[in-house]
C-alpha cells in the first residue's frame, strides 16, 4: 500500500516529467496498482495549499453489472440457458429443465417462448430454432468491458431491469503551481519565540493564513448603566452635584407634602404607589415648625398663596412609601439648602442631580416596569427665569444629542409653569415628548425658608427610553430585571450620547449602519 | 392626564372654520393641551376588539381625542375646550356668568339633616332654566359628569354630581342620611323599587357602579336626598332615581353636589354650571339655590357662588420669572388671551389685577398667573438665556465607590446584571435557605404584581433569577451586581435605609469556588484592603469558615473587615447550597460571594 508521501512523491515526480497529469486514473505506483481516490485527494489539497500544484476536478459515469449482471456476462442470460438446456433432438421435460437450472427455469422459458426459440410438445419442450444469438449476455460484455454501452436505450432497459448500474467517477487533472518543486518543504503555521530567537524566521516560510478572531475574555457592564454614565458626565460637565438618592424608602411627607401636592391627588392612591405594610409610619420628622409651614400652606395658604383649602392630616404625611420620584430627594435637599441659608447668613447658587430608582405600583408590561430610573437636575438660584431653563435644556439636550427641542405647556402639581419638552424624532416622523421640566413653587420653595427670590429649575427624564432607543430595544424588561439576555450586555457597543446609535438611525444613516 | 373625546364637527363649527391635524395640533401644543388623534368610535372599537365584534350601531362620527392637564377641569369638555381656544386666539371674550332669580322670585330650598355629617358631610346646587338640549350637548353633559366623578371628585369619593328634571319634583329639598333599609326608591333607568340594601346586591356586580358601592356600604346610614313628596332624587355617590331623570325634553335642570370635601364640591358644581349654562335661553345664566344646615354645621346660604376672585400679581415678579420686559398693558393683554380678565392696578404701578373667574380653581398663586403670561406669550418665543451659575461638580462618594467596585469587576472579567430590587418574601429569605428575623425586611402593602413582596436585602435573588434566564449562555457564566439592598431600621428618619452590596457568581461544570475566592481577592485589593492576620492588629480582611444555609456544608467562608481596630463581617462567599440551586431553577454548581460596600468608603 503507497504511503501519502509516495502518492506525493509520485504526482510531482510525474508532473516534472510529464509537465501535467491529464487524469489520475493513469496513475499507477511502482507495483501497478492504482491509487485510491480518497488518498489522491488528500495529497492533492496538500499540495495546493503551498500552491505547488493546481488541479481541477473530471467527473463522469461510469455503468457497472450488478451481480446479475455479472452472472448474465459470465454464463449467458436466463433463456440462453434454457434454449441450451433443451435436447435438439429429444427435447426436455418442464419437470427436468426446473431441476436443471434452478429459478433461472421459470424466468428463462418465458423470454425464450417469446423469442420464439422454443415451444411446447406434450409435457416436453422442444427447440424451435436451431441456434440464437444471446444479445443480452453480449451487451453486459459490452458493458463490462467498456463500462458504458453504445446505445442509450440498451443501457437504459439494463439499468431497469438491475443488470447494471450507474457510478460517479471523480478524477483529476493536475498541474503544476506557481510554487512547484519536486522537495515539499514544511510550512510555518505561526510566528514563534524560537523563530525569533534563531532568525529562522527570515527563511521559513509560513501556511496562508484564514483570518478568524476569538473574542476576548473580558467583562462587560450593562448597558443601562453605560447611559447613565454618559449622563453622570453630561452634569459633571456642568458643574452639578450628586444628590445623595441612597433612600428607596421615603415618607409622603417628601415625597408629596414637602412638594406642595395635596393629599387627595391621585398619585397619592394606593392604586399608583407602593404604601409600606412595614414599616407603615414615620413621626421622626426632624423640623416640627416646617411641618406646620406645610400644613398651614396646604390647608390655608401663605407666601401669596390661597392653598388647597382643605383639611391637611399629619397622617397621611406619615405613610411611608417608595419614593415615586427622586424629586423627593430634590425636596431635601432644598430644604437642607435652605438650612445651610439661615445659618450662613446668605444664599450660595447650588446645581443638582440625580439617577436612580423610583417606583410605581403599575401592572407589569412591554413598556411599563413598577421600578425604573429617573433622570433629575436641578439649578436653584437667585431670579432664575424661564429662559433661563429653556436656554438651559438646550445646552443639556444638545450634549445628549437632541439638537431640536421645544416646550409645551403642562400641569405639575409642584411646579409652575411646567413644561413638557419635546423633539422632532425624524424616523416616527412627529414630536416626541422627553421629559418634564419646571420652576417649582413658591408655596413649596418659600414654606422651606428659602427667600422669594430664590428660584428653583428643574427638569427630570427616563433613563430607560432612551437606553432602549439607543440600543435598540422594544422591551423594557429584557434591559432592566432579570429577564435580561447576557448575549445582549455582551455583545452591546459602548454608548456615546452624542453619537446615533440603535432607533435613531434613520434612512440613509440606518442603512449605512 | 384626562383624555377627552370631542365631536371634530362640532368643535370646528364653534371654532369658526376647521383645521388639518397639523394645524389643530400646533394650536393645542401652545395652549398647553395635546391632540392625541383624529378618530372616531368605530375605529376604536375596532382596535379594541376587533371589526367583526363591532356592532353596525356603534357610531363613525371623527372625533378629536385631546389630553388635558390635571388641574383644568373646565376643559374637560367641548364646551370648555373650544371656549378657551376662541378666547385664546384673541376670537372671542370670556363669558361673564350670572345668578338670576326665578320668574316668582322664590328660590329652591335644600335643608340638610344632621345625620349627613356622619357619611357625606357637604351639599351645594343650582338651577339651570329653559335648557336647551340636543343629543350632542346631552351626551357632552353625561360625558362631562363621568370626567368629573374620575378626576376632581376621585371616583366620586369627594364629590358627586345628580342631575334631574326639575319639572318632575317639588322643593324643598332635604338631604338626609337613613337607615340602608328605610331607603326605597327605583334606580336611574330600572323597573323595579328597590330598598338600599337590595340596591347594593342589585349593583355589585355592575361594570360601571360596582366600583362606587364601597363608598358608603359599610356605613350604617346612607345619605339621600329628598324632595316635599317623599319622592327620592339620588342616593349619593351611587345612582339618581328614575323619576328625575334627564330626557333630550327637559328644560330646567337641578344640579346637586354631594362631597365630603366642601371645596371640591364648590369647583364641581361650577364647573357643570359653567359649562353648561351656555344653552340656557339666557345664556350663562344660573338660578341659585338656598342652602340651609339644620345643625349651622355651615352658615345658611346660596349656591353657587359665581363671584370671580381678585387676585394681583407683581410686574417685575413676571418680568423676571418669564425674562421679558412687558408693560402692565402688555401683560393684561396676554391674560385676557387665557381667560383672566385683568387691568393694571391703580394704586400700584408694579401690579395688575386679576379677575379670576369660577372655572379657573387652578390660580393659586401669582406663579399661576405668570404661566399664564408665558404660555399666552408662548413659551417657545420667550428669549433663550444661559444661568451664569457657577458651582463645583461633585459626584455622591458612595455613588464614586460603587463606580470603582462595577469597574474593576468588569476588569476582572465578569459581566455586570441589573436585576429589579422588588422580589417575592420566598425569594429573599426560604429560596435561599434563610429564616425571616423580622425585623429587616421592608414589606410592600399593596403590590399590583403578587410578587413583589419585599424590598430585597441582599442582591443574590436578583443575580440567580438572572441566572435561570440565561441557561442557555455558554458556561462558565460569570455575573455581578453593584448595587442598594434596604432594611429596617428605626433609628432612622424614614425607619429604613438602603445598603450597598457587591455580588457575583461563577457557573460552571464544577463549582469553581477558588475562582469567587480570587475575584473577592482582587476586588479588596483593589478597594485598598489588604489580606491580614485574624490575631493581628493591622487594618485589613480575612476570611473564616463558616456554617451559613445558603452555602454547601463546609464550602463557605465569612469575610472579616478590621478598621481602626474594630472588626466587622461584611459577607461571605461559598459554593451554593444545592437546594438554592433547585429553588432558583439552575442545574450547574455555582459558586457566590456578597459583601456590603459601604465600610469602604
């Protein structure tokens, strides 16, 4: 048996020799054998991947005898037999031809009738001819011997009646590469600390490359958290501090009444937030004269104000919740700044922000989760005014990447005006809303102690929307919870608020992504 | 936000002249109100259930579905909505509303019984004379009722609204509160009379008044109200009778408002008097009604009171806020625009004087009447300004350490999950083999979704539920979370706080417990914490074993912190109990660590 090396040897050899091979087939090794085809192959692609040689495929059909076919090639077909069985003088009696050729009998003398090469005498059969020419043991000759048969239909009949059967056969036709030589020499398949080392690198010469990266090991942080980083940066940009949001517990106290929002507004319902079977209550507020500002400006006014004029009870500022918003963080804070105020002995501007947690009692959807996170700044100085805030979301806006903003009019319990900011979202092809934004109440601003020329600027954000947008998620809760998919905070690029990304790709742009 | 459907026709009509949604849209954006969409009834009952359920009845007028702000009730209807925008484009005056006597001069009486102050303490009403009813107008009173009941009076919890065929009954009028069974009467549109107590079987099934009955059925008394023949008008805030009831044909409407809040039950009633005074034969017209308290719970008196009031606000107080330079003129000019009527003030050249009238509870505070300014002014033409307020950016430490913590365990090749922080009492205490103490978790009163129970106190729930999600990852799967865990405690202003933990986890074909302990190794070291010596006396960690449920016997350590001398256990890590694995649906080992953040700071 020719080992891969002496079918190489023996294709190069005959290659230098002879310039080409026009078939494998012809190749036969020193002791005439033939070479099986899964060995040339194997060679074959060897060698042209050092681009030695170059090769192309041959397929044809070659038609063989089937074992019956063979029979047929060897001792004649089944009427031959019997018409050879049958006496020319004295004929064959039915009963002795069966047990002289066996089930070639029954198949035979039916063919041989209707050749008219015999008939029937009694219970004899006696010839009807003196010789026959046997053209179905004549064809599978043909067959055997040149592997096909001159005419179609002939080989068409055999093939029908399983005498033979038709064979792919794959050769080759082999010549020489660009990099022919009859000595194969060994392929680097990498660059090595040895090769180096001795210089052989400057000789070797190195197996053709497939390109194919394997991803890297690393971690990876999520992809909401990647937003709101961009965001930290945004109000770090700007100056602001980050508020101390640390508190998933908050008392309705700050959470509504610190805000000026009365105690029967809907937000306040059990149906909309998270009231505490425990801990239910809180009395620990610290500031028992500031609670009795609020009381006496919900329930009679103040501070120009003529108040909700209805009966305000300390126990619904009691009721501990999950803060709604992180605006009841910006309450104490403004409160404490307030503090900070009175024992300074002068205002000093403050800028704030925050992105955490707030919380809803809400049925669980597609876009609706009953936590999510808030986006809140907040500017507070001296006579602030409404340009002021508008001037001022553009400045935010424009670094978020949102360069067309515009305000809408609308209804906050605890700021006034308010406005809803809006942008143009070219690929829905209408105006959007972002989020809220405001100049809190002096009811609220003024019952704290801070002076009535203090203002207040405020505006708040999802921060899921536009994580989903950017990444390109219809789901809230495949991004935040735990139906999350790993793949997806693998596998998701870093984020750059400036830069568009995900849905706000459209056209043109989306295309080209 | 209310979402209030008008008839497209009929608001164009009274506009003047029709509009594209485009230009309808801009009108609506700055006044401060939201086109939703041009539909009609069909078309949303066919995206609600479907066109083969949608009865050939149902109706395909277009209609304008508009969002409304909280606090204006006097746009919860066509009347209202297209009043102000006519005013607002400067197309129309604010109508000025007035009380009239009756033709004999005898105004209608209503005496309310002492008893009422134990259900439904409060009652005003008035009379509107010679209304013209259409089936548009009628259905925009029915409408605008079901607005109020759902907003202002907070499903008829601080107010309800009767209305009745004045012609059908007798003053006076008593409003009382009896005995469930010693009420008798047939309900709006029933057959049948029925006591109060078969009332209440009657409707508790009902889709529209089931929901109500809760109001006032425990209460051994209901309020009711009465007219001279013992004939019954409403059984407060449930059902009017069927004998008063309003037809395309009636002519004088009586309006009552019961209300266990007398201010909201002011607005109310002038809110439908407002509104739809405007078919009387005398338009914006309003007959009083005597209101008169048998106990003088309230001094005797007349309702509704249609005074406007006066209100000022400061000239430069609106200059500064909106950063305009407008004169007294100027700022009149653009109240007028939103409804207030106002002239500068005669004795004070830095004021003007506001009338405000009964539909516009909202003004407070001269704040209000500064938005309006702007919003007249159009907040998208106010003059853009950048605060020159200069502070230092500062990030909240604990929010900087965490930040550092989520970095280097990302570093450290593990991929950070969000997880919700509301979870299930199993979850947060028996999945993890653990006893409640009772004394540390917060617990949610009435959660929508059943299982959020608590708030978590440790982040390992959250990561093993991420866990079971992603099966499917290739192994090893390597997770953490950053992040608040809160807990009880009283000494606290909120009876809580939050704490900040690190947690992870290492899945795999084996637990690979050395690859928690190594990563709990590096993220110390990098938070500047060193191994040391239990019996020494140097500040850093070490570990101990320990016996801890969630963790396999034997497979689990604690984690000492020493600081200045004292000495914490700040978490632990283990390979995870088996049954934890079960609990939490997960079929590879897993190994996992938890520690609080905070002592780093």
């Amino acid at each position: 048996m020719a080992t891969s090396e002496d079918i190489q040897t023996l294709i190069l050899t005959t290659l230098d020799t002879q310039g080409t091979i026009e078939n494998t087939d012809s190749l036969k090794t020193a002791d005439g054998a033939t070479i099986p085809y899964l060995a040339v192959v194997g060679v074959l692609n060897s060698l042209a991947s050092k681009e030695m040689i170059a090769y192309t495929t041959i397929e044809r059909d070659q038609f063989n005898l089937t074992q019956e076919g063979k029979d047929i090639a060897d001792s004649g077909s089944h009427e031959a037999k019997v018409f050879n069985a049958v006496d020319p003088v004295n004929g064959i009696a039915i009963a002795e031809l069966a047990k002289l050729l066996g089930a070639s009998a029954k198949i035979g003398q039916g063919k041989a009738f209707k050749n008219k090469w015999i008939k029937k005498d009694g219970d004899k059969l006696v010839r009807e001819v003196e010789s026959i020419v046997d053209q179905t043991q004549l064809d599978a000759l043909e067959i055997r011997n040149t592997g096909t048969h001159s005419k179609p239909a002939t080989l068409k009949d055999l093939q029908a009646r399983k005498h033979v059967e038709k064979v792919k056969l794959i050769s080759y036709n082999v010549t020489k590469g660009p990099k022919f030589a009859l000595k194969i020499e060994k392929q680097a398949t990498d660059l090595t600390a040895e090769m180096l080392a001795d210089g052989s690198w400057k000789t070797q010469t190195f197996k053709k490359y497939n390109f194919a990266g394997n991803p890297p090991e690393g971690g990876h942080l999520h992809p909401l958290m990647k937003v709101r980083e961009e965001f930290r940066k945004i109000f770090f940009e700007l100056g602001f501090e980050e508020m101390p949001t640390n508190k998933y517990v908050e008392s309705s106290f700050w959470n509504f009444d610190a805000l000026f929002q009365p105690q029967q507004h809907p937000a306040r319902d059990a149906h909309d937030t998270f009231f505490l079977l425990d801990p239910a209550t809180s009395s620990n507020f610290p500031d028992k004269e500031y609670v009795q500002r609020v009381k006496e400006v919900h329930s009679h006014g103040g501070y120009g104000s003529i108040g909700y004029g209805y009966d305000w009870k300390i126990e619904e500022a009691e009721k501990l919740l999950l803060r709604t918003h992180t605006t009841s963080v910006s309450s104490n804070m403004l409160y404490r700044l307030a503090q900070e105020t009175k024992a300074r002995g002068s205002f000093k501007p403050a800028k704030f922000f925050s992105i955490d947690r707030v919380y809803r009692n809400e049925t669980v959807d597609a876009t609706h989760l009953a936590e999510f996170h808030q986006v809140e700044g907040v500017i507070a100085d001296k006579n602030l005014t409404l340009g002021d805030l508008i001037g001022f979301m553009e400045i935010f806006f424009e670094k978020m990447g949102v360069p067309n903003i515009k305000f809408k009019p609308a209804f906050n319990p605890y700021t006034e005006p308010s406005m809803e900011i809006f942008s143009w979202h070219p690929g829905l092809e209408k105006w959007v809303e972002l989020g809220n934004s405001g100049m809190f109440r002096p009811e609220m601003l003024e019952a704290m102690g801070l002076d009535p020329d203090v203002r207040v600027i405020a505006w708040g954000l999802g921060l899921e929307r536009p994580t989903m947008i950017k990444y390109g998620l219809d789901n809230i809760r495949e991004l935040l919870g735990h139906k999350v998919d790993l793949d997806m905070i693998q596998s998701n690029p870093a984020c750059r608020l400036d830069k568009k990304m995900g849905k706000e790709l459209v056209g043109k742009d989306a295309v080209d992504a | 936000m209310p979402t209030v459907n008008v008839d497209k026709e009929e608001l164009y009509t009274a506009l003047g002249r029709t509009y594209t949604f485009d230009e309808f849209m801009d009108l609506c954006f700055n006044f401060g109100i939201e086109l939703e969409e041009d539909t009609s009834p069909k078309e949303m009952a066919i995206r609600e259930v479907g066109a083969h359920k949608v009865d050939e009845s149902v109706s395909d007028r277009p209609i304008l579905k508009i969002d409304i702000p909280a606090n204006r009730y006097d746009l919860l209807c066509h009347e209202g909505i297209s009043r102000s925008l006519l005013v607002f484009q400067g197309k129309a005056k604010p109508p000025v509303y007035k009380t009239v006597m009756p033709a004999d001069g005898k105004l209608q009486k209503m005496f309310v019984k002492p008893e009422t102050a134990l259900i439904r303490p409060f009652v005003v009403c008035a009379v509107l004379r010679n209304v013209k009813f259409t089936e548009l107008n009628y259905k925009n009173f029915i409408d605008l009722q079901d607005k109020l009941h759902m907003n202002i009076c907070r499903k008829r919890t601080l107010v309800a609204i009767g209305t009745h065929d004045l012609d059908t009954l007798q003053g006076p009028f008593t409003y009382e509160a009896l005995a469930p069974k010693d009420i008798q009467f047939t309900p709006l549109n029933q057959e049948k009379n029925m006591n109060a107590e078969e009332l209440m079987t009657f409707y508790e099934n009902d889709k529209h008044l089931g929901k109500f009955l809760p109001i006032i059925r425990d209460s051994p008394v209901y309020p009711i109200i009465y007219d001279k023949t013992r004939q019954v008008l409403s059984l407060p805030p449930i059902i009017n009778s069927d004998h008063s009831k309003i037809t395309l044909d009636t002519k004088n409407v009586f309006i009552e408002c019961t209300a266990t809040d007398l201010t909201k039950g002011k607005i109310v009633l002038n809110t439908m008097v407002a509104m739809f005074s405007e078919y009387c034969s005398e338009p914006f017209t309003i007959e009083p009604v005597e209101v008169i308290y048998e106990d003088n719970r309230l001094p005797a008196g007349v309702t509704p009171d249609l005074s406007s009031r006066t209100a000022t606000a400061k000239i430069d107080y609106i200059n500064s806020c909106t950063g305009l330079k407008l004169n007294p003129d100027e700022i009149c000019d653009l109240l007028n625009k939103m409804s207030l009527e106002a002239v500068p003030s005669k004795e004070d050249k830095n004021e003007v004087v506001v009338q405000v009238p009964i539909t516009r509870s909202d003004v407070l505070h001269q704040c209000d009447i500064m938005e309006d300014v702007a919003i007249a002014y159009g907040f998208n033409n106010l003059p853009h300004t950048t605060p020159s307020v200069s502070t230092i950016g500062k990030p909240y430490p604990l929010n900087k350490l965490a930040d550092t913590a989520r970095v280097e365990l990302a570093l450290a090749g593990w991929s950070e999950v969000a997880p919700l922080t509301l979870c299930s009492h199993d979850e947060n205490f028996a999945f993890l083999r653990k006893k409640d103490p009772g004394n540390i978790a917060v617990r949610l009163a009435h959660p929508k979704t059943v299982e959020y129970q608590v708030v978590r106190t440790s982040l390992l729930p959250g990561v093993l539920k991420t866990l079971k999600e992603n099966k499917k990852h290739s192994l090893p799967i390597k997770i953490f979370e950053v992040g608040d865990t809160a807990i009880k405690d009283d000494t606290q202003e909120r009876r809580s706080r939050n704490v900040r933990k690190v947690c992870a986890t290492y899945s795999n074909k084996t637990s690979g417990l050395e690859q928690i302990h190594g990563l709990l190794d590096r993220t110390l070291q990098m938070l500047h914490c060193q191994p040391v010596d239990k019996n020494g006396t140097a500040s850093g960690y070490w570990i101990q074993d320990s016996e801890n449920p969630t963790y396999f016997p034997s497979r689990s350590a604690d984690i000492y912190l020493r600081q200045k001398g004292e000495t914490q256990v700040i978490g632990s890590f283990g390979i995870l109990h088996p049954e934890v694995l079960e609990k939490f649906g997960l079929n590879f080992p897993t190994s996992a660590m938890e520690f609080d953040l905070e002592p780093f700071l």
